[in-house]
C-alpha cells in the first residue's frame, strides 16, 4: 500500500507540473526527473517482480498464459 501513497504524490508532481506549464511559469525539472525515476523502479523493481512471484505461475498452472 505504500506506493499507492507514492504513485498519489506522483501524481501531485505530474499534475503542478501541467499547471506550470500551461501557466508559462518557471518548472524545475528535478521534480519531473526524480518523478519518472520512481515509477521506473516501481514498473522494474516491484511491479514486475510481483507478477514474476504471484500472477505468472498462477495463469501457467491454469493453463491460460499465453507462453505457456
């Protein structure tokens, strides 16, 4: 559940950023960077690993994956 509070504040970034933008007004762009970098290691290092341990072998062994 704590990325969901981390995707949450993500979105925060993501969304000032727009306002910004369409404002004309000054973005840093170390909030953006460190933004795509923690979704990049969420997408890479969590999400992947999760369906690697819990969905993949599930939808093998019902003989519904794809590769399989």
């Amino acid at each position: 559940m704590r990325w969901f509070t981390v995707l949450k504040r993500i979105l925060l970034v993501y969304g000032e950023s727009i306002r910004r933008i369409e404002g004309n007004i000054d973005l840093p762009p170390e909030p953006l960077n460190q933004a795509a970098k923690l979704i990049k290691s969420f997408v890479e290092e969590y999400h992947e690993e999760q369906e690697e341990k819990f969905v993949f072998p599930r939808l093998k062994a019902a003989g519904t994956a794809s590769w399989s």
